[in-house]
C-alpha cells in the first residue's frame, strides 16, 4: 500500500467522524460496522446543551417505527453504538446512507434533528449469481465477435464497490469493460483470435471481478465454452435501452414493455431467447422467452424502490447474444394513510397554565410523494387547544386559552391528519389530558344569611341547625373546613353561647339559653377550605331565643313576708264598687306567657268582694252593712297565659271598721287563723299560759295609773303584728319604675318611753291600714288632730312606775311572741 493511500484513508475517517451544528440540527458520519458501544460524538457538547439538561429533560432518542441504532448516554452526553450497523442491509445501493431520529427533551418541550452518516467499508466482496457460465461459440465465429458475460454484484458502494473484471487464459479471448451513464460496468468477453473446434472444443477460462477497496476483494466464475459449427451471427436487438412506467398498484400481470431483436440467421441458428437475470430483481418481472413480453409478476412499492433497470440477454441457439436494458420508472399512488407518532405528551396539566402550552408532540409520516405525502392536521372542536406544524412532518398540540377544571376536568383530544392526494386518506388519533385542580375558588355558602330559633332552657350541647358551604374546586381544594370566628356578645366571648363543627357545619348551643336574660344575638361562622393558600367566605348567623313559659308571676303587692302580716281597712260606709285595694303582679316572661289573669279562689264571704280578672283591683260589689264579719280573709290566685300555665297565690286580709280602735280587738287573732302543728309539746302550752298571765297583770297595772292620761285620746292598743313597710293600693316606688300613682310618706318618732312615740302618716293617699311590727320597742300612736296630754311635764313618781310596768310588759311580750312564733313553725 502506498503512503499516498494511506493518508487519504487517514483524511477520510477524520471526516467521517466531523460533526456540524446547523439551528437545532447535528450531523455525524461514521464508518460501518463499528463496535457494539463505539462513541460517535459528544451531542451535548455539539448542541451547546449541558448533560444536567439532559438529565433535567430526561433527554431520549425518537427514531420512529425504524430499528434504533444509536442509543443516548444521559450521563456523558453522548451518542453510541447499540447494534451493529451493515450499510449495505441498511440501505443497498442508496447513497449516501444515513439514520435520521431526533433527540427529545422536556420541562420544556424540546427536539433535536440529529443525522448520522453511515459510510461504506470494504465488506464485501464481488459475487457473481452463478459460479460457472457455459457457451457454445460456432468455430466460424468472427474475430471481434462479443459475448456477453453475467456481471458481478458488490454491495459496496463508491470505491469498495465493483471495479474491474480480469479473464485468464487470454489465448482466444479478451476482456472488454463498458461503462454506462449510471456507473454500472458491463462486461463482455470478445473473440480475438478465431476459433478452432478441431483443436480445442472446450475452452475453460476463468472471470475474475475486482473491487477498488483496501484490502481488495475478489469473486470469480468459470466459463466454459463449446466451440460449435456455422453459426456466425449473432441476434441484435432493435433497441440498446427501453423504458417504460407503471403504477405501484398495478395489478399482476400487467405487460410493462416488449424487447424486440433480431438474428439474420436462418433456422435454429435465428431463433432468439430472451431472459432476465435473477439478480435483476427477476422475481418481480418476467419476460417471455420467446415473445421478449416484459411482464409484471410481483408487487411493486413506490416508497420501497421507485426505479428497476432490467438486462436483457438476447440469445440465439448458436449460442451468439446481445443484451439491451429495460428501464422501468414506477409511478407514486396514494396509497399510505398518514402514520400518527407521539413523540412526547403531557397525561395531566394544571387548570392555571398560560395559553401556549405544549401539552403533545407528533411526528406524522406520509410514504407517499408530492400531494399524496403532504399533511393537514385537525383537532375536534369545542376543545381548548390548537395544533401547529413545527416542521413538515411534527406537529404540537398546545393551549389556546385558559382551562378551568370546574367546567371539564378531562379532554379528549381527536388529532385527524389527511393527505393531499386524491382520493385523500386520513388517519387519527385520540388523546386523553386530565386537567389537575388548582384552588382558585373560595366556598359558598347556600344562603347570604342564617337565622335561627332555640327555645329557652334548652340542654347544653343541642345541635340548633346547619350552615352548609361548597366548593367547586376538588379533592382537598374543596375540603370545607367551619370556624366560629372571634366576636363576643354582651362582653363574652361568643364561644360560650355557641360552637361549630369543624367538618359538618352544625351548630351547637354551649350553654342553657334565659330569653329574660338575653333575648337574640348573632355571629359570623367561616367557611375555609384545604387548599394551599386557603380560601374562606364567612356568613352572618343570627340566634334567636324563644320564650318558654318558665317563670310564674310574681307578686309585687301586697308583699308577703313570713313575719309581717298586712290588713287593709274598708269603712262599714263603703258603697258598692269601693276600691279596697290592687293586687299588683308581674311576669319576666314575654308575650301570652306573661299575660295575667286575677281570680279570687277563697274568700271569707264572697258575696261581699270581687277581684278585677285584668286589673287585680279588688272592689266591694255590695253595700257594707253591720252583720258583716270584721275580719275577711281573701285569697287571690294570679295566673299567666302560658301553656302550662304558672300561678302565684297571694292572702289578702281586710277589715272591716270604721277606725282603727275597733278593730284593735280583733288583730291578735289574726295570726291564730294559720295551722298549729298537732305535735304541740306541755311545756310550750304552759309556758303560754304563765307568759298570758303576766302580760294581762302587766296591762291591767299600766291602765290603772293611765286611766286619767288616755280619757280624752284614742287607746292605740300593742298588737302582737309586725311592722312592714307598707305600700297603700295606689302607690309609687321611689324610683319610678312601679306602677303606683303617688309617692307615701310616713315619719316615726320613737323613744324608750312609749307616751313619747309618735307615727304620722301624709295625707296623699288612703289611711285606712293599720301597721304593727313585733321587733318594736314602743307602741304607734295616730294623732288625728290636737296634742294630748302626753305632753305635758310627768312627776318623777309618775315616770317611775310607768316605767317599770313598761319593762315588765315588754318582757311578757316578748316571751309570748317567742312561743307563738314556735307554735307556728
């Protein structure tokens, strides 16, 4: 081998492995069969990409529906053998051969045009079809006559292909080698030196076909002759080169051309045969042996081999040829449907992204030429997205506004691509985008505003009612979440009156409601979801407390104490309809509970006092007269609406005199008319009786030495009934928040000495009631008009009697006040 070889086989691998970077497109070229994991080229490098993006982008090879060849190192960015690669399987006589693909990255959506050049090494060698070739040569054959010898086949392309043929022995014959315009070499055998059969009848050679490649290869083949008798001509045919055209779809049987020769002998020396090598694609024609009809006899494919150049051997039985070629140009039908190839995808894609995005990226392959392989592609209407053509054969599918996945959680996505040819073919595709949820709507409540109703004296923990508020959004975006926000009611916080339930929106009451203490209040309840931020909406609760009848009246007059007793006072000269008193009662309760009605359940002559059943004003329906007892007892009973309905019981006691010395008589039994026990021990009726004793010695005494004083006054007799204070039927508070009319007043003067106590009344309103109290020290005096002599100076022996008498009454009283008041309890 020459220095001057090998430095040219030098340069061309250098070249072979260049690599060029031309707008998102990388070129390499390599030699064939290079080892299983050989490096072809830092692609990274040569796209400016570092490898984190191609990690990053889970960076990957798209081939299509061809073999992979070349795999992608993520890791060191580079490209490199996964299988062993034959050019000549690959590609044939093709040149110049080479793997297109594309190499696809995400977040974002990116490809690359990536072409690897695939040359040819020197593989292969020259083959003929047949290993031996025989011919029958007339002896007078001519000197120049041609024979025509079957041509070798290399699978090398350019240099390493079919170069040269050499025949040995060169007696009789020398080799001719014609090139033709598409850099086929044909090969002949022609006769230089005649032949002679009585010498040599059988002539062995051998052809030996050589390529250009280093090493150089070589495939031989013997050729055998008979030399034979008379026949010097051989057949010619009309034509050196035929063409013809067919449609890839045409039917078997179809006749594509004639071949026509001729051969001026005469016999079975000017019969002509014709044949077609086998290795020219002699399975798919056929020609007739005798006729020269070129016949259809297999299936053609334009997308597979659009052109067949066919030699025709023409023969006579002399054994004299000619060869002529037959072109055939097969001609494109729409016959391939667009092929639909997802390259990348997007399974789900949030409901907040920008109009524009990639969510697909198709390649779409169309076999067919011209029209018949030019795309179109759709999409379904009423969907959301677009799709635009990148390049000629990829497509992306991508957003043409935004998405709300409230409206539609899913797409489904019919790609429809259609070629141009005629009748036009279609093929599609459907794709299937789940749109995720993104929080971007707050909950909603069913109603702008709630209200409620509880009734009073309810149980702590009793569900009043449900707010209820949804969300469009879904899963935990929608996960309504309810909380009683911060306020406080009448100063407390609103949390001890009501709580909420987190999750289902019941409201319950915390605390035993009072519509006399509070009779509505309200809050605002919070509707917040799970998303990430939360969204919220609140809502007004208002709670209104429902009166219960729960409260009996409560009477304010005349006042009940256990130790006081009082007694009003009607003239024997009252007419009927006088006004004895009012019996004055309220309700905390509202509405019909706190209506109330007056009756009178027990009295001590009922024909003689009614009660007003609105009013409670008690009045006379009769003229007093004198038969009627002094003391009346009457017992009003006082009752609400409400349903139960409550009542209250109170004793009215009356009497009926003209002045209060008449009736002094009667008070002392007045506090008899209760129930004694019946357990009454000996000693407490002793005790009374010795007590009874001393306290009528006691008073005899002071009458006695007071006989004188008390002639010209009214005898205020001591009562044993206690002094209260004591409001007349009409009367007033202080604070003017009752219903009496006018204020009474009452000044009491009191000294250790009883003729010095003193009681005035104001002249407002009635007088007629009489007041004792118990507890008291000293005895209540009215003055009706002048001083008596009370007040006049005392002798030192008058002062001292009275006054020790005084002690010795008081002492008596008091015992027996004690004995009575046990005897009542």
């Amino acid at each position: 081998m020459s220095i001057r070889t090998m430095k040219w086989q030098v340069l061309l691998f250098i070249f072979a492995l260049s690599v060029s970077v031309v707008h998102g497109q990388v070129s390499y070229s390599i030699p064939e069969e290079m080892a299983k994991g050989a490096l072809i080229g830092n692609i990274a490098q040569d796209l400016g990409l570092g490898v984190e993006r191609l990690k990053s982008g889970k960076a990957r090879i798209y081939t299509g529906n061809t073999e992979e060849y070349i795999e992608l190192k993520r890791e060191r960015g580079v490209l490199l053998i996964k299988d062993r690669i034959d050019r000549e399987s690959l590609c044939g006589q093709t040149m110049p051969c080479a793997l297109h693909f594309q190499m696809i990255l995400e977040n974002p959506m990116e490809f690359y045009t990536v072409t690897v050049e695939i040359t040819d090494t020197n593989d292969n060698p020259p083959t003929f079809e047949r290993g031996e070739m025989k011919y029958e040569i007339s002896e007078s054959a001519l000197s120049g006559a041609r024979f025509v010898l079957e041509k070798a086949v290399d699978d090398d392309v350019g240099i390493n292909g079919l170069n040269s043929y050499a025949l040995k022995p060169s007696d009789n014959f020398a080799l001719k080698t014609i090139s033709r315009g598409d850099g086929t070499k044909h090969v002949e055998m022609v006769l230089q030196k005649q032949l002679d059969r009585e010498k040599h009848e059988h002539i062995s050679l051998i052809l030996t076909a050589l390529d250009g490649g280093e090493p150089q290869l070589s495939g031989t083949m013997q050729i055998r002759i008979t030399v034979l008798d008379v026949n010097d001509n051989p057949p010619v045919c009309s034509k050196p080169e035929y063409k013809a055209s067919v449609a890839e779809n045409a039917p078997v049987g179809t006749v594509i051309t004639t071949v026509r020769a001729t051969d001026i002998d005469k016999g079975n020396n000017g019969k002509v045969t014709y044949m077609i090598p086998k290795s020219a694609a002699g399975n798919i024609f056929v020609i007739d042996a005798d006729g020269g009809v070129l016949t259809l006899m297999g299936n053609l494919d334009y997308e597979k081999r659009r052109l067949y150049e066919l030699d025709v051997r023409v023969s006579d039985q002399g054994g004299l040829s000619d060869a002529c070629k037959v072109i055939v140009d097969v001609t494109d039908t729409n016959d391939n449907p667009p092929s639909i190839n997802i390259m990348s995808k997007s399974n789900t894609v949030s409901e907040n992204v920008t109009p524009g995005t990639v969510v697909t990226m198709l390649n779409i392959q169309d076999p067919d030429s011209n029209d018949n392989g030019k795309v179109m592609c759709v999409l379904n209407e009423n969907v959301p997205f677009s799709i635009k053509s990148t390049t000629n054969s990829f497509f992306t599918v991508l957003t043409d506004r935004y998405l709300d996945r409230e409206r539609s959680y899913e797409y489904n996505i019919t790609v429809t691509c259609s070629d141009e040819g005629v009748p036009s073919l279609s093929s599609s595709v459907t794709l299937t985008l789940q749109i995720s949820d993104v929080n971007d709507n707050a909950p909603v409540f069913e109603r702008s505003s709630y209200e409620a109703y509880i009734v009073e004296n309810n149980t702590p923990g009793l569900s009043i009612f449900t707010v209820k508020a949804r969300d469009a959004d879904w899963n935990q975006n929608a996960r309504v979440s309810y909380i009683l926000e911060d306020s406080s009611v009448n100063g407390v916080p609103v949390s001890s009156y009501v709580s909420v339930s987190a999750d289902s929106g019941v409201i319950h009451a915390v605390r035993s409601f009072d519509y006399e203490q509070i009779k509505d209040f309200q809050f605002r309840v919070k509707a917040q979801d799970g998303g990430s931020p939360p969204l919220s909406s609140n809502v007004t609760v208002k709670i209104m407390i429902q009166d219960q009848n729960d409260n009996p009246p409560q009477v304010l007059y005349p006042v009940q104490t256990g130790g006081s007793l009082v007694a009003e006072m009607v003239p024997r000269s009252a007419d009927m309809g006088y006004l004895v008193t009012k019996v004055v009662a309220v309700d905390v309760d509202s509405g019909q509970n706190a209506w109330l009605s007056y009756k009178l359940q027990k009295a001590t002559d009922r024909a003689l006092f009614e009660v007003g059943l609105q009013n409670g004003e008690i009045r006379t329906i009769r003229q007093v007269t004198d038969k009627d007892a002094v003391k009346q007892r009457l017992t009003v009973v006082v009752e609400d609406n409400g349903q139960p309905s409550r009542s209250a019981t109170v004793i009215v006691n009356v009497v009926v005199a003209d002045s209060f010395p008449e009736v002094l008589s009667e008070f002392t039994d007045f506090t008899h008319d209760k129930e004694y026990n019946d357990n009454l021990t000996f000693y407490l009726v002793l005790a009374l009786a010795v007590v009874s004793f001393l306290f009528i010695t006691c008073l005899v005494v002071i009458i006695s030495v007071k006989i004188y004083r008390w002639r010209q006054s009214r005898i205020l007799y001591h009562s044993n009934l206690p002094v209260i204070p004591y409001y007349p039927p009409r009367y007033s508070d202080t604070l003017g928040t009752g219903t009496l009319q006018h204020v009474y007043n009452y000044e009491v003067c009191r000294t250790t000495d009883s003729r010095k106590s003193d009681c005035k009344f104001g002249r407002a309103g009635s007088q007629n009631v009489l007041i004792m109290d118990p507890s008291s020290t000293g005895t209540m005096q009215r003055i009706q008009s002048e001083k008596s002599i009370l007040d006049e100076p005392d002798s030192p022996l008058e002062v001292r009697v009275p006054k020790l008498l005084i002690q010795i009454f008081v002492i008596s009283w008091s015992l027996q006040h004690g004995i009575l008041m046990n005897l009542e309890g």
